[in-house]
C-alpha cells in the first residue's frame, strides 16, 4: 500500500538551485562576490565613540568658516531652496528649465521651513543647521564602512575601515556640503552595507534594500551604475526576488511622480531634461580633459595612497574583487564623459579607504609585530589627513579646481574666501538696502541664502541695469561691495572690509531704493540655444534677467 504524501504548510522549498550550473551559477558568482560571514564577536565597543568624533570633526570644519567646492552647492541646492520658504532667491537655468530634481534642494527646504516655524530663520541659525544636518547624512559613509567589511572581511578589517571614513580629510571637510554626488555615496555606503546583512531574506530588507538602491540613484543618477548592480546582486542571493522587483518598481515610479509633480512635466522630468543637455553640450567641449584625469587627481588628493591601496589589492582578486569592480565602473563611466570634476567621483573614495583597510589589516597578521606596522600605517594616514585639511599637499589646489572657471577657492581651514563673511555682515548691518556686488557674478557669490533680505540684490552682469549714472546706482542700491583696490565711489564710503573686498556704504542712505517686483532674477548664462536644441518648446528667459522695478 503506497504511503501517503504528506502536506507542507508554510513557504514552498527555495527553488533557487533548481538549475544549478555549478560555480558558472549567477546565485554562486553573486555569493562569491560578497563573500558575507558571520562574525565571531559583537561590533566594537568604541563604534559610537569614534562616530561621535567623526561628527566633532566634522562640525568643527562645518562652522569654523565658509568655502565653495563647487557654486553648485548654492546654484542648484541652497538657493532654490531658500526661494521656496522664504521667497526670494536666484533662480539658474537647471531650475529655470527643469533639469534638476528637488531631492536635495527639498530636504534643504524641510530643515529650512523647521527653523522658521521655531523663530529661527535667519542665517545666524539656519546656515550652521543646514551644514550640521549633513554632516550627520555624511557618518553613513564610516557606517556603511564598517558593517560592510565586518561582514566581508572581517572585524579587524572592519575597525581600519571606520576610523578610515571617520577621519579622511575629504570625508571630514566635504562633510556638510549638500552635493548630490556626496549625499548619494552616503547612500552607496548603506547599500553595501545591506548588501551583506545577514537578513537578507525579511521582508523589511528587501523593501529597505530598494528603497536605498532607487533614493542613491534618483539623488545621483550617475551612480545608479553603482546603485542598480548592488540591487541585482541582493536580487541573487535574496529569496524575495519577487518583492524586491515589486518594491523596487514602486519606488522608481514614485521618483518619477515626484519628479513629474514638482516641474508640472512627464515622468523623470528633470532627468531626461539634464541627459538631452548633456547629450547636445558635451560635444562641444570636446578635448577638456584627458581619460587618465581622475586617476591623476585621485593621486593628488590622497598623495599616492589611493593608487597604492588599489594596487595591494589586486593581488587578491577574488577577495577584493567587489571593490574594484565598483571603483572600475564608477572611473570608467566618469571618464567617459568630456567635461570632469573631481567631485563626480567622490564615491571612490570610502571605496579605496576600504581596500586599503583590508589590505592593512591582512598585512598586520603576516608580520612579527603587527602593532609596530598598524602605527606606522596610522601616522601615515594621520599625517597625509592633517596635510589635506591643511591644504599642505603637494599641487592639491589643482584637484579641486580643474577645468572650471566656476570653482570658487578651497581652503578648509585657512585663508578662506572673506565673500561669506562680507555677506554674513551684510545680513544684519543697519540701513542695508539694496546690494550691487559690482565685480562677481551671482554663482560665485553667497546670494539670497546669506544675504536673506528682501531687497534688490544686483550682480556684475546684472549690474549694468543701474550702471547708467551715479544717479541711477544711488537711487538703486545703499552698499556696493568689490575687491577694488584704492578705488572711490563718489557719494559712498567704504565701511567694512574683509580681506581684499571693501563694503561701500551711500553717504545719505535716508532716501529709499527703488523695489522690485519680485526678488527673484533669472539666470540661464547663454544657454537658450542649446536648450532650444534640447526642447524646440523651452521658454524664452525674460528681457533684464528678470529684474522689474515696481
């Protein structure tokens, strides 16, 4: 008499071996990649302390002063930002046209109408807010850090790591700059770190794991070719394959309705409008830069260790094989494009930083005196850090200003640009108002975000509107401020200075200043060829940039 089968209740048996084609099998290469473990011991008891101290670090660096890596970082994030709650602000092409998403600019705006509701919307508060919140978006990086190597290389390795991240000087210094490209290698760092969790198989994982991968990648689209592998390879190893492709869907639609919402366009508005531009200009400038760029400027930063953590890696393959993997991927497609910075690749960092920390860590165990070698290690890296945040690197002003005659002056620590603390006089000096910045234009100045008065605001090119007779600029604005040497401006008297700019201050400043109709001028730079190229429908910037008196 046949024995009856019996019945199973709960999950069906996992089926992912079904066809199982040996170590050719894309469940084995994903696993052989990642190489997650176990670790025999609980995570380090100085985890905390030392992300505490990373956090010090980086808010002092944050507060002590104020300096451009990019103007980017007003341009595209804090001014927009500082329209939409306060109402008046320098609007540039990308917001102009919709090429930007308002991710960034949007957590800006949230932190922003917080300080206004409580009382504290002014500068002296809101500036260091904004910078403290992204220095604590920035401890994800020596976060992700850790708990990835503790699962893929070990403890050991994992404890070089986190000081690594904790400490580098460009992860210290950049630390609360609201760049896209840095707020997405925070995320990157989560998703590697996710990617080896052991729970790879609950619920909330995997819905974590696409909410993470689709945020870095609509943050930063570029290092979705980053983002979107680490998301396949959790795909191969999770037995949730089913929710991953339903919520990760979900989320990629999400971004792209929020996208839709916020420009009044067609899904991904903002992207496909950034990827035409960049499809007509790059051409154009064509012959910029070399291929080998970045692997230059990445010498430079780190004074060679980037190359040689690299290096020593290699001769473990199948170990470090993930991390170079991401480091060739994110190089080569950024190389590819014509026009390069060194921030698009920023993302290579905590990378090499943990290449580096295994390799240190797999060294110590193969000598007499581990200790010995693990402190020379660490003065090395404590002098090349301190050398960076110090700007004392042999030619690393060349790294951060590259190409582009946009790049404002890079000085962590010492000799920072006195145009911020000119504006942050000018927030709340008595009789200021109405301002002509009169040698600078609006990208390269603090704008509306430091300045955060609701007066006429002109710039060197949007300056020649008044420009017409001493009689004109003295009903227009009350200050000028310019880093003329020895120059007089009749019916005004310089008040302030700060370094080479002087503060010029009308002699009779009772009478008002003509008004605008809204502070709010319109920079596109020239670009409504192009943009007619991209969409034969753009709209036409308007006459004056924008500036009408009442």
């Amino acid at each position: 008499m046949a024995k009856k089968r019996r019945r199973t209740r709960g999950k069906r048996p996992d089926q992912s071996h079904k066809h199982d084609w040996g170590w050719l099998s894309p469940r084995v290469v994903a696993e052989g990649l990642l190489h997650s473990q176990t670790p025999d011991e609980r995570p380090w008891r100085f985890l905390l302390p030392v992300l505490a101290l990373a956090f010090v670090a980086r808010a002092s660096i944050a507060l002590c002063g104020d300096f451009v890596l990019h103007p980017d970082e007003i341009m595209q994030h804090l001014e927009p930002a500082h329209l939409l709650v306060f109402g008046n602000g320098v609007t540039y092409w990308e917001f102009f046209y919709g090429a930007r998403a308002w991710l960034v600019p949007g957590a800006i705006a949230c932190a922003l109408s917080l300080f206004k509701v409580i009382g504290l919307g002014d500068p002296f508060w809101y500036v260091g807010g904004v910078k403290l919140m992204f220095c604590a978006i920035s401890l994800l990086i020596p976060v992700g850090m850790y708990f990835f190597a503790r699962q893929h290389f070990g403890e050991t390795s994992a404890r070089f790591a986190l000081i690594g991240g904790a400490f580098w000087y460009e992860l210290v210094g950049f630390a609360h700059k609201p760049m896209t490209g840095f707020v997405s290698t925070a995320l990157l760092l989560a998703l590697l770190a996710l990617c080896v969790h052991p729970s790879r198989d609950r619920r909330w994982m995997v819905y974590l794991m696409a909410f993470v991968a689709v945020l870095a990648s609509a943050v930063r689209w570029q290092y979705a070719s980053v983002a979107l592998p680490l998301l396949g390879l959790f795909f191969l190893i999770t037995s949730r394959k089913k929710e991953l492709v339903i919520s990760s869907g979900v989320f990629f639609l999400a971004a792209g309705i929020f996208d839709s919402a916020m420009w009044n366009g067609s899904l991904f508005h903002s992207y496909l409008t950034n990827i035409r531009f960049n499809l007509v200009l790059h051409p154009l400038l064509e012959g910029e830069s070399p291929a080998y760029q970045y692997l230059w400027w990445l010498w430079l930063a780190s004074a060679g260790l980037s190359v040689f953590c690299t290096t020593a890696a290699l001769w473990e393959p199948r170990r470090h094989g993930l991390l170079l993997i991401l480091l060739a991927v994110i190089l080569v497609s950024h190389s590819m494009q014509v026009h390069k910075e060194y921030r698009y690749v920023f993302a290579t960092i905590p990378l090499w930083l943990l290449l580096g920390a295994d390799v240190v860590a797999r060294l110590s165990v193969r000598v007499k005196r581990p200790r010995y070698l693990s402190g020379l290690f660490a003065v090395l890296f404590a002098a090349v850090s301190l050398c960076g945040i110090l700007n004392a690197l042999p030619s690393q002003n060349q790294v951060y200003r590259a190409y582009s005659k946009e790049t404002g002056k890079v000085q962590f620590i010492r000799d920072q640009d006195p145009v911020f603390a000119a504006y942050r006089y000018l927030a709340y000096a008595p009789g200021v108002l109405g301002v002509w910045h009169a040698d600078r234009p609006y990208f390269n100045l603090p704008s509306y975000y430091y300045l955060h008065r609701e007066i006429p605001f002109y710039d060197f090119s949007t300056g020649r509107v008044i420009n017409t007779g001493m009689e004109t600029t003295l009903a227009s604005v009350s200050h000028i401020v310019a880093e003329y040497p020895n120059v007089v401006i009749p019916s005004y008297t310089v008040v302030k200075q700060f370094g080479d700019i002087r503060i010029w201050r009308r002699d009779e400043n009772d009478a008002p200043v003509r008004q605008w109709e809204v502070y709010n001028p319109i920079i596109v730079g020239g670009l409504e060829q192009v943009m007619k190229q991209v969409d034969p429908n753009a709209s036409t910037p308007p006459a004056d940039m924008g500036i009408k008196w009442r």
